[in-house]
C-alpha cells in the first residue's frame, strides 16, 4: 500500500505520521486490497480538517473530518474510513457469492 500524507499550512511531523499510520492500521486489518492512499491535513485558524481519498480495486472511498484539535480529526476520520471500507468490503462479498439466477425453459 503507498501511503503518502501531506500538510497545508502544516509540517507533518514523525509524531503525526506514527498517529496517522497506528489509526489507519485497522482499516489495514479489514482490507487488504488498498492500492494507494492519500492523506491531506490542513489547519485554518480554528478548524483542523484531515482528508483521506483510499484508491481500492474499482473503486474510490473518500472521507474528510474536522474538528478544534487535530488529532480528534484523524480519530474521526478513521472511523469513518473504517465504516465505509467495511460496507464496501460486505457489498463486494455479497455480490461475488450469489448464484447465478437461471431461468428454465417451459416446455410444453
């Protein structure tokens, strides 16, 4: 998995890059197949907003959170990634385990 993270008008220090990588460990947990992940951390005068944009096989997940502290942002965030790989995860099970309808033919 690439990960990159990135800052506005922020530097992304080791401590908040070891933060960002213990909480995005499990949506690793559940889901194997990510290909590549972005994380943009931004702060404006009182508003500190984390975005993630998780690139999966066929799809795009997108996620942003925001809140007074940054931390309590990435915290956030990652239960909402959490959330939605998860109801990707159970979606794509579902579909790939149904049998195949077929229709008889009637004969008469």
């Amino acid at each position: 998995m690439n990960l990159s993270i990135t800052g506005r008008h922020l530097e992304v220090t080791p401590a908040i890059r070891a933060y960002v990588l213990n909480k995005l460990a499990r949506v690793a947990r559940h889901f194997d197949d990510v290909v590549d992940t972005q994380i943009m951390l931004s702060v404006e005068r009182l508003k500190h907003t984390a975005e993630i944009t998780m690139r999966l096989r066929g799809k795009d997940i997108h996620c942003e959170a925001t809140d007074g502290n940054l931390y309590s942002a990435i915290d956030l965030l990652a239960d909402k990634i959490d959330r939605q790989v998860i109801k990707y995860k159970t979606k794509v099970q579902n579909h790939a385990h149904e049998p195949v309808k077929r229709q008889e033919l009637a004969v008469e």
